[in-house]
C-alpha cells in the first residue's frame, strides 16, 4: 500500500506502516470528543504532528490552536505564559497579558513535555483540566476555561508518581484517551518514504540507491524521526552523485546503532532473529532488555560528548535528540551514580 502524506497544521505527516495507519485512526476518533489526550512516546516520534492532527479533525478545528513546551520556560515564567497576568503583577508586568489557556478558548491547547512541570503546577493545571475558573497573576477576575487539552510526555509518568515527581491525580486525570507513538524501529515500513520526503525538501534532484534504503532501514533510530531528518540532510551534502549510496550514509551519528552492532553487542542484549523490539522486521516479540537498550543509550552520548569535547548542544544535535533530554538523562544517570557508560 503507498504511503499517505497528510499536512495538519503546517506539519507533514507521511504514513506507511499499519501500526501508524491505526494509531491516525484512533486519534481521529478521539478527535471527535471532548476528552483530555495524552500522547506518549520517546522523542522525536511525532507527538506534536498527533497532536495538531487531532485539532484539524476535531469539531475545534476553525478555532484557536495553542501550543507551549513545558521544558522551554523556566518554572517561574509557566504560570504567567498559561494563565496571564495583570499589570503591574511583578517586577517587568508593564502590561496584561493574556495566558495560553484564554488565547486557546473554544480551541485547543497542546501542553507539550508536561512531565516537566513543577509539582506547584501540576496542582493549578489539575484545577483546570476539572473545569474550575482561574485567577490571572495578580487578577481578581476569575477566567473561564473553554479549550480541549492535550498533553504528550516522553517520560515514564507512571514511574514519575511512583517516586513522588508527578501527581497520580493529575496523571489519571490526563489519561482519559492515551495514544501511543511507535518508536520509528517498530513501523520499519515508515522509514524510506521518510527519508525520501526529506530528501525531496533538500534535494529534489537526489535518490537513494536500493541499497541505501536497506542501510537505513537496518538501523535502530533511536532518535527516531528527528534523527532521521539529519542523516538524511547529511547525506545529501556527503554523497558525490545524485544518487545516495550507503557508504554516503554516516555510519554513526551514535543514537543510531545498527542492527548489527545490536547483535554483537553484550552479552543479552540480543536473542535471536530481528523482533517487534529487536529488530527493524518487526516480526518476534521478545528483544533486548531495557537494560541493554539504556546501555547503548549510554555509550552512544558517552561517544557523543567525546567527539564534541564535552559540548553538551552539539553532542545532542549529533545525537538527534534535544539538549533538554540530553541534560535530563546525565542527570538522572548522575543521581542514580550510573554514569554516562556502562
């Protein structure tokens, strides 16, 4: 079946795969109801263009769309971006200022990354999703809420409750529809129309030989679409034709472990022929354990972080992930007394 090109919202959506053909029509029926969604999945899958899809196809769609990343504003500057404030609120309050959830009314409102929010906000944000009229900063005026929320998170939030981090009433609140986003390693079929949709926007004039749709349909992806996009952008600019042979195809911009290193890697990480999570066929159902997957995870941005002398942004460009996940993981491997290798 040839692959379908959507556009929602500005955002090109290209699907192959019977996994990400279900999923769009689970989102479109949800679009139809009132119900706060959650997209999940790791990043760089898609959520944003699920989300602006959910808009387009709802009974919404003619009015406001508003979106906002969590993890962008620091967390003093998230109740004023959401909710406004009144002139004169704080120091640097010169006018009003309305707040995301008043722009996006009778719309939507797309809380992107909400893992990251403060437990302080998930409390006011908990208030809201339940329909309960807000005060602006510094207003004596309570707002009525009139807009659909959809929240996407990359984290574990089941885990986050269970170690204190996210509220469990807000996290049963959000999951009144859960869409899941497929790593690109699981919808395999997705990934040469990808490709060569973002070949087209760099270089209409370039293709790719069968043998670099194979090379790139044998990896892991784990930056996923995004990761996708620059190798792609990268073998254009590599290749000394107007065809794209493997060997113009970066062998590791490090998130994207070939399947064959998978299988050469330690010990248990790998059992047998390419599955749904250990392997681009997407035919078994057992893989690697998440222990494996977290090493590699590790060696790659230990790899990254050496090649670009420690630069954290550049390392999380080459990883094709973002600096805020980036930062996240050192973190949390710090925390956990892990490090960045195994």
């Amino acid at each position: 079946m040839p692959a379908e090109k959507h556009v929602f919202l500005g955002m090109t959506a290209i699907i192959a795969s019977e996994s990400m053909r279900s999923l769009m029509a689970l989102a479109e029926r949800a679009a139809r109801s009132q119900a706060t969604i959650l997209i999940t999945g790791e990043s760089g899958t898609g959520k944003e263009l699920i989300a602006r899809a959910i808009h387009q196809l709802s009974l919404r769609s003619n009015r406001p769309w508003v979106d906002l990343s969590c993890a962008v504003l620091p967390e003093h500057l998230i109740e004023s971006e959401l909710f406004g404030h009144e002139k004169g609120a704080f120091s640097g309050a010169d006018t009003s200022k309305p707040g995301l959830f008043e722009m996006a009314h009778s719309g939507t409102i797309f809380l992107d990354e909400i893992g990251e929010l403060d437990g302080r906000m998930q409390v006011k944000l908990l208030r809201v999703l339940d329909g309960v009229p807000y005060y602006r900063l510094g207003g004596v005026r309570k707002v009525p809420i009139d807009a659909r929320v959809v929240a996407a998170t990359n984290r574990d939030l089941e885990t986050a409750v269970a170690e204190g981090k996210f509220r469990a009433d807000l996290y049963h609140r959000l999951q009144q529809f859960v869409l899941r986003v497929p790593p690109l390693r699981e919808r395999v079929e997705d990934i040469a129309p990808l490709a060569r949709h973002f070949l087209a926007e760099q270089n209409p004039q370039m293709a790719f030989t069968e043998r670099a749709v194979a090379a790139l349909e044998s990896r892991w992806w784990l930056g996923n679409i995004r990761e996708l996009r620059n190798t792609v952008i990268q073998a254009s600019l590599l290749a000394k034709s107007e065809w794209i042979e493997p060997e113009d195809i970066a062998p590791s911009s490090l998130m994207a472990l070939s399947h064959a290193t998978l299988m050469n890697g330690p010990a248990g990480t790998m059992n047998g022929p390419a599955g749904a999570m250990n392997g681009p066929a997407g035919t078994g159902s057992s893989g690697p354990p998440a222990a494996g997957l977290e090493g590699m995870e590790r060696r790659a941005i230990q790899a990254a972080l050496v090649a670009t002398g420690g630069h954290q942004a550049r390392a999380a460009a080459q990883l094709g992930i973002s600096r805020r996940t980036l930062s996240r993981k050192l973190k949390m491997w710090e925390e956990t007394g892990v490090g960045a290798a195994s």
